[in-house]
C-alpha cells in the first residue's frame, strides 16, 4: 500500500483544520436563531432582504444555514428578491471569508508549509481555481472552506471573487425557485444539486489544464 506524502498529509491537515474553524461556531452557538430572526420581518420584505444578506454576509465566521435563508427569502420575498438578496448575500460572504483566510488564515499557513510548497500549493490551486471553487458553492462547509483555504494561499481577492460570482447567481437562483415548492421539492433539490456539482467536478479534471 501507498504511503501518502508527507506534503498530501499536511495538506489534508491543513484543509481539515480550517474546516473545524468554520463548524466551530455551529457547534458552539448553534443556528437556531436564524429562522426566528427571519421571521420577524417576514411581513416586511424590504428589512426581510437586508436580514437574509446581512446572514448571508456573516456565513463564513457565523452558524448560518444559507440555503435555508435563501430558501426563506424566495419563499416570503418572491424570486427576484430571492435571487438579488442570495447573490448578493453570498459575495459578500466570499469577501468575508477571503478576508478572513488572507488575515487569520494565511498568517497560520507557513507553519504548515514551507515557501516552496506553499508556492507550489498556490500554483496547483490556481489551475482549476474557478472549477473548484464552482463546484462548492453549493455544498455546506466546503463552500466557505475552498474560499478560506484560497485566499490562505495568496490568491488575489479580487480572482475569488469573480470566480463564486456566477456560481452565487445559480445557487441563488435555483434555491429561490425551489422556494416555491414543498420541503420534499427542496430537500430533492439539494441533493440534485449536490450531484451535480460532483459530476461536474469529474468532467473538469478530466480537462487538460491549459499552461501559463
């Protein structure tokens, strides 16, 4: 059997440890005042809209369930207002997160790796940075693990953001939909949209990286 290189296992490390730093606040304060504090102003879908981004906004360092809240917005505020407020909410979150991996995160990773392989490491994420980060968006934790680890590395900001932008504006779009449905159509949806972000995933790395 194939001994892993010390290299992979730091990376996993690495990754793993930054995962546990965004179920922290799950774990400790738990998301059940999110419901309560949309419905409070499920009557008012102007503040209903500043809330849900607001939420959104703070996924990465606070326990927001965004799908829920999406799913929320859609269902109170109607589509439109489900798919503006997520996308929005959502980049705002990946400008949080990418803060948060550029400021705390990133002063961490050199004790996990030296230069040369924190470069490499930078390099071999950058390739299918947008592929990756796409395929995430969706899916809990990871989402905000790929942005936090990204921008650790050193990947420009401004790169994360315009790569989660379009990848905001589907999940945004397809979760305000959903909305309208009962919570077997979400629950369907959620998983359908887990699959094929894998099955994206797949196809990618079956494609030849293009040389820089």
């Amino acid at each position: 059997m194939k001994t892993p290189a010390p290299a992979t296992v730091k990376a996993v490390l690495f990754v793993i440890f930054v995962m546990t730093l965004v179920c922290l606040p799950f774990a400790v304060f738990g998301e059940e005042f999110v419901l309560p504090l949309l419905e409070s102003r499920a009557q008012q879908t102007g503040a209903l809209v500043l809330i849900a981004i607001a939420l959104l906004a703070c996924d990465s360092v606070a326990p927001i369930p965004a799908t829920l809240v999406i799913m929320y917005l859609g269902a109170k505020a109607g589509w439109l207002a489900g798919i503006v407020g997520g996308t929005i909410g959502m980049s705002l979150g990946v400008l949080a997160a990418a803060w948060v991996g550029r400021a705390a995160v990133g002063r961490l990773a050199p004790k996990f790796f030296p230069d040369a392989e924190l470069a490499r490491l930078r390099a071999s994420l950058q390739d299918r940075l947008a592929l990756t980060l796409a395929c995430l968006r969706s899916v809990p934790v990871l989402a905000e693990t790929s942005v936090i680890v990204a921008a650790a590395m050193g990947i420009p900001v401004r790169r994360i953001f315009v790569a989660t932008l379009l990848p905001n504006l589907v999940v945004a779009a397809i979760y305000s939909f959903a909305a309208e449905e009962s919570a077997t159509t979400a629950a369907v949806t959620f998983l359908a949209t887990m699959a094929a972000s894998w099955l994206l995933w797949k196809i990618g790395l079956r494609r030849p990286v293009s040389p820089t």
